[in-house]
C-alpha cells in the first residue's frame, strides 16, 4: 500500500462519523421532550402589602390604635364636610376585620361638663383590657372602652393640649400644651408635675427607659427627657430645614426614636446618636413599629397640591428593618391619600400581617395584608434530555447529545381572589403594591410544534442528514482522486 493511503481512510472516517453525531445529537436531544417555550414574565420578587378592605365607617379618621388585648381597632374621628347633615365626630370601635362598628362614643364632656358629639383628635393610650386614652379640642382629655355611649373626660387648665400620651402610672396621662410638658390625673385633669422647655408642641415616650423625647421643629431641636424626675438629661440638634414636623415616634425595642422632618425621616439611637435618614417625594406623617419583626412602617402623604412638582395625590406605605433602615419591602401605593385635610394615621397588627392607614381626605380606613409572592415552581412543558448509556462509546467532540435541560423561568402566578369584606369600597385582592401598580404583563408564550417533539426537530434532522449524504460524497471522491493520482517518486 502507498504510504498516503491511511490519510485517505482516515479523512473518509472522520467526515462519515462527523454527519453520524450530527444527526445522532438532534435526534437524541429532541427525543421525548417539547421545545421549551418562553414563559410569562415573573412577577418581581419580594414581600409587599396588598388591599383586601377600605372602611368608610367612622368619619373621617384622625388617629388609630389598635388594642393589643382586645384586639379593638380604635378610631379618633372628626366630622367629614360632604355630610352636612350628619356629624361623624366621635370615638369608633372597629372590627379591624371587616370594619363593621362595634361601638360608637357620641357623647363627650364639654369645658363645663355638658355632653355632646365631639371630635377626638388623637388617642394617647391603650387602657388595661380594653378601652383607651383619648384627646378632643381644645383641652378635652376622655377615657372610653368596647359599650360606652359616654366617656368620662375633664380639660386641663391652660392652653390648648397639642399632644397626649401615657403618664409614667396608673391613672395619668402625659400632655403637651405647647412648650409645657405636664403629667394629669386622669379623672380630674388636675396637674402633678410639669416642664416648661425653651420650645416645641410634641413627644413619644419610651417607657421601658423611661423617657419622653420632645420635639421642637421650629427651632430644630429634640430633648430628652428623664420621666422620674421630669428633667432634660440631653438635646439634639435636628437637621436644618423649613420646619415642617410630621410626627415623633419611639422604637419600643430599640429605643431609637424617629421624628419626619419636611420630606425626610431622621433616626437616632436611644443616647442621641445619629443612626441615619430616610427620604422620600412625599411627607412622611405617621410611624409605627412591630417588636416581633424588628420592623418599622412609614406613611407618606402627598402635598396634595398641584402646582408642587411631583404631586400625583398619592402616598406610600413603606417598611423598614429598624436595626439598619434597610427596606425590607416593596413600597406600597395608597391613591388619593394627601395631607391637604389632615395626617394620616396607622396600626400595625403584631407579627405585622395586617397593616390599617387612615386617609382624612377621603374618610377612609384602608386594610393591607402581607403578601409574600410564592415559590417559582419548574416549567412543565420542560424536561430533562436523556443521558448518554455511560456503556456507549463517548461522543465525538462537539457534540451536544445528552446534556441536560434545566427548569425554565418561574411564572406569575395569578392573583386570588379576595372577598371584600363588609364596609369596604376595595377591589378585592387588588394587589397595591409595587412603585405604581401591577407588574406588565407579558405576550403570549409560541405554541408548540404539533405532533411531538420528533416533528419539531424533523426538519433540522433532514438537513443534516443531506450535509452527511454530501460529506460522505466528498469524502469517496477525494478517495479516488487521490488513489488515481501517481505518488511520489
């Protein structure tokens, strides 16, 4: 045999072999198994809140608590403006639920004593049990529970009462008339003690430090204030700005107090440090905090004026880790709720699964739940390509057979409908948050080719077949033209 003859041979073998894989890889890879199909696009990730209730129950809602015994949502409650004919003022006792009433306190003491229907603005504490704390203009301090028509009350001497909160024992209460700070009795009004400081018209109280932080947002400052011997112990220089106070909330658990300032949140510890600040477009109006989550919620409302750049007449629900201020959940959109006719509110269910917002504006109560989007499930239309036999022969390089396929792309699942509960105006399990709404929605996905995945990929296989049948050809006549050809000499 010449010596170019294993050269010709080996180059016939290696092109028929190479149209054999070829072929052997499309067929293989297809066999038993549609072609994945593009899925709908996920929905995004993370925990939100979603609408299940809006309750049109109780006026026009000023302030909220929600009893941590009874489990009573109470409501502080002014008289909403488009019902000439009916006062709505009052203190209401919720089903947090549904929003149906449970009570309704109408007839509150006046300066001298006389009962009538009044607004009660703020709600200070959560009395043992049941019932709670609450404030009416101008002095008014009342105590009312779950079956009362009438509450006990009494006005404090002096100037108007700007803020209210738990006293330091049974039976008392802390106010604010301005830059005085006062410990009342309950039953009389009567003054225990007092602090005038150099300015401000509002507090929290830490009682597990016992402590209250005084604001000043005119003049910038916070103070701390030890309770036992109602004395500043420290101060805090705020942020320079134009003044505008949105609330002061303590932290239970942490202590760290947090005060909204114009469009921002700022946060220190409880010695005074500086933790950070929060910002947003809108106004931050209302904090609460969950010991069992570790996490705080912020309400900001709209300016709720037009000619303000930005200004869409819609808040947000939004929701931190109080140990980093990181955000734990996607902000939530709450429509037309604005500060143009008062702040807003909130509570918070503990273990945080229930979230309830107040809107003055619109005379609403708006209940979110927690919704945590499920687990991404396998595409079923996709499944694994068969495994080489491990007794074949390896495949030649290149070759794709028997690789195996993952699971396709998770899919949105679609939202559950959600009944509205009683009293509620809500589109049911409409899902609200998100930074504006649903996610888009994706085309849809291309049909599958009929008649199984061997038709799918029929027309590949013929080709591929035709490339072999001409390599093959190639490959004998490369053969004869080298055997005819003289060899060396």
């Amino acid at each position: 045999m010449k010596p170019h003859a294993p050269r010709v041979t080996g180059a016939l073998v290696f092109t028929t072999a190479t149209a054999a894989a070829l072929i052997v890889a499309v067929t293989a890879g297809g066999a038993g198994a549609e072609p994945a199909a593009p899925s709908p696009q996920a929905a995004p990730g993370g925990v939100t809140y979603r609408e299940t209730g809006r309750f049109t129950t109780a006026g026009k809602p000023r302030d909220l608590l929600l009893h941590p015994e009874s489990k009573n949502l109470y409501v502080g409650s002014d008289d909403l403006a488009d019902t000439a004919d009916v006062n709505e003022g009052g203190l209401y006792v919720l089903n947090p639920a549904d929003g149906s009433v449970r009570g309704t306190v109408t007839r509150i003491p006046g300066p001298t004593g006389t009962l009538g229907r009044r607004a009660v603005t703020r709600i200070g504490a959560a009395l043992p049990g049941d019932g709670v704390v609450f404030g009416y203009p101008l002095r008014g301090i009342g105590t009312a529970k779950t079956g009362d028509e009438t509450a006990a009350g009494a006005w404090v001497a002096g100037a108007t009462v700007t803020d209210l909160g738990p006293g330091t024992g049974p039976g008392t209460a802390l106010v604010a008339q301005g830059p005085l700070l006062a410990e009342v009795d309950l039953a009389t009004a009567a003054v225990r003690r007092s602090l005038t400081l150099e300015g401000g018209d509002s507090f929290a109280v830490d009682a597990a430090r016992r402590t209250v932080w005084f604001t000043d947002f005119a003049n910038r400052r916070l103070y701390k204030v030890d309770t036992e011997r109602l004395a500043v112990v420290a101060s805090v220089e705020l942020p320079a700005g134009e003044g505008f106070g949105g609330f002061t909330e303590v932290d239970p658990r942490t202590g760290a107090v947090w005060v909204g300032l114009d469009d921002s949140v700022v946060v220190y510890a409880a010695t005074g440090t500086r933790l950070g600040a929060l910002s947003g477009r809108d106004l931050p109006r209302a904090a609460r905090f969950d010991s069992a989550t570790g996490q705080a919620f912020v309400v900001w409302q709209d300016a709720g004026d037009p000619s303000l750049s930005g200004s869409d007449n819609d808040g947000t629900l939004t929701v931190y880790r109080s140990a980093d201020l990181t955000e734990v959940v996607r902000p939530v959109v709450l429509p037309g709720n604005q500060a143009q006719l008062g702040a807003a509110s909130l509570a918070v269910q503990p273990g945080a699964e229930v979230v309830l917002v107040s809107s003055p504006a619109q005379g609403t109560i708006t209940r979110l739940e927690r919704f945590v989007p499920p687990e991404p499930s396998p595409d079923p239309s996709s499944h694994p390509s068969p495994s080489p036999d491990p007794s074949a022969s390896a495949p030649s390089p290149g070759s794709s057979a028997g690789t195996p396929t993952g699971p396709g792309p998770a899919t949105s699942p679609a939202a559950s409908s959600v009944p509205a509960p009683a009293g509620s105006t809500a589109a049911p399990g409409a899902v609200v948050g998100g930074t504006g709404g649903q996610p888009p929605a994706a085309g849809p996905a291309p049909a599958p080719a009929p008649h199984g995945s061997l038709a799918s990929t029929g027309t590949t296989v013929l080709s591929l077949a035709g490339t072999a049948a001409a390599l093959s050809l190639a490959g004998w006549a490369l053969i004869r033209f080298r055997v005819g050809r003289p060899g060396p000499g």
